[in-house]
C-alpha cells in the first residue's frame, strides 16, 4: 500500500478548504480507507471539527515538529476506528515566524512525516494554513498532491490564479513530483445565477489551460455549519444530505489518481502569464453582464 498525501489548498477565506478537508478525510475513513487528517492551520478549525481541542494541548504539531516527538506520539483517535487527527494549535503560528530564516525549514514536515509510522495510512489529508506563509510552504512541500476547492464568484478566483503562481515556484525548487488533482467548486447554488455563469467561465478557462475541474460539485448547505457546531463530519452527522454524498462522489472521483509519489513524466503547472487574453476579455464581458443584470 502506498500512501498518497493531499494538500487542501487556498488562500482565500471562506471558499470550503477546512470543510472540504474535514469532510474528505471523513469519507475516505467510512469507505474503510485508512486516513490520517493534519491540520496544518494554526486557527485549528480542523481539530475543532471533531471535538478534539481539549485533547491538543500537548499532542499537537508545533510540538510534535519543536522536538520532533514520533508521530505516532501526537495522534488524536476519533469516533472512526480509520480517522486518525494531528492537531493544529496557536504554536505553529510561533513555530513558522522562528523558523522562517532556517535553512531548509520549508522540508521541517516533509522530513517529520518520513517516518515507519505514515505507512499505517492509505491517505493523508492536510488543511493547510489560508495564507501563502511557511505553513503553505511547509505543508506543499511535503504532499504529493493537491486539490483546489473555489466558490464560484470572482474574488476566490482571482485568489486561485496567484496561489497556482506560489505552487508552480514550489514544484520547481522544492516538490516537482507535486500534483495539481483538480479544482473543486463549493458551495454551489445552482438556483444562483451567478454561480452557474461562473460555473460555466471556469469551466472554459481549465479547458483552455488544461486543468482539471472536477464533476464533483460541492453543493450549498447550512448542514456543513451545523455539523461542524456539532463537532462531527457530515458522514456522521447528516449521511445521506446531497452535500454529504457530493463529499464522498469526491472521494470516489480522486481515489483512481492516489497512488504515492507521481513516477515518470512530471505535471507542469500553469501561471497567470499562461491566461489567453481571450480567457481574460471573457471574464471582463461575464462581470460586466452580472453587474447589468444585478441593476436591472
């Protein structure tokens, strides 16, 4: 068995990244897939979602990274025999401004997760840091892939152009076998018209710059608040919500691409420099037309 690491990535707030790590992580577990979930923010909002705050006052993984503890030593158990939690906490803030200038800081989790212990797991999930910091660095260097949840509006798109510059450096001097495993849209509303008009723009431009935008769609739901209230993952909480099936379509979606370290010839990753202007003038006349539509 090979374990394949995933990066939840973006740095924009509000997009899903945390719920979709959460909830990700969740459903490889109810599909008997042995899952590790790293919380690599320090807001600890992954480690919140399954009640286990109190539990990462000394397990957690700006101690565990500090001192280098085993992993195996700061793994928190959840309801679900094959989820397992290394929890986030206020020290990775502290931890990532000292070792910011350290030589070779960004390899501080890839090198702490090369231990006999990660091969207990099929799957490895982590919520990154929303900011394109150490954490960030930290946490790309060390997956093997990524995936890019996005809100269908303009501003989280814009955010998703400049993150792909920050991962393209980090694939070329860090983490080349690094690879992008799609875009997912979240939070979908598919009575809103400017989501399905969003839809169908970004559609177009991953065409144009061969990216994946994945089928799976991530639909609106008050049930991801009220679960996360509840401390439990949609899988728990509310099983059979359209948006707890959507959570685990995306886990079926990916899991034919997990397989390990990428072998052979290496995914590029394409930049902002890489748009068609007739991307751009397309997405100019889209925000143009909401605008009108919006005032009439």
């Amino acid at each position: 068995m090979k374990t394949s690491i995933i990066a939840i990535a973006n740095q924009k707030g509000g997009v899903g990244k945390t719920a979709t790590s959460v909830n990700l992580a969740s459903s490889y577990a109810h599909l008997k897939r042995k899952t590790l979930l790293i919380d690599c923010d320090y807001q600890g909002n992954a480690t919140a979602n399954f009640g286990l705050k109190k539990q990462s006052k000394y397990k957690n993984l700006s101690t565990a990274l500090r001192v280098d503890l085993p992993l195996n030593e700061v793994i928190l158990k959840t309801s679900n025999e094959y989820l397992d939690v290394i929890a986030g906490d206020m020290g990775l803030s502290k931890l990532s401004r000292e070792k910011i200038l350290e030589p070779g800081s960004y390899n501080l989790l890839k090198n702490w997760l090369d231990c006999e212990s990660i091969k207990e797991y099929e799957i490895i999930i982590i919520d990154t840091h929303p900011s394109l910091d150490l954490l960030f660095q930290m946490s790309m260097t060390a997956a093997h892939y990524y995936l890019v949840p996005v809100f269908a509006e303009a501003d989280p798109f814009d955010g998703l152009q400049y993150m792909l510059e920050e991962v393209s450096l980090i694939k070329k001097s860090l983490n080349p076998p690094l690879f992008l495993l799609g875009i997912v849209i979240t939070k979908y509303n598919t009575k809103n018209a400017t989501h399905r008009k969003f839809h169908e723009y970004l559609q177009k431009y991953m065409d144009e710059v061969k990216i994946t935008l994945l089928k799976t769609v991530i639909p609106e739901s008050t049930a991801i608040a009220s679960s996360s209230g509840a401390q439990r993952a949609l899988i728990s909480h509310h099983p059979k919500l359209p948006v707890t099936q959507a959570y685990l379509e995306l886990a079926h979606e990916l899991l034919p691409e997990l397989r390990g370290v990428r072998q052979g010839r290496r995914q590029g990753t394409p930049t902002i420099s890489e748009m068609p202007e007739e991307i751009d003038k397309l997405f100019d006349f889209e925000v143009q037309e909401l605008e009108e539509e919006a005032v009439l």
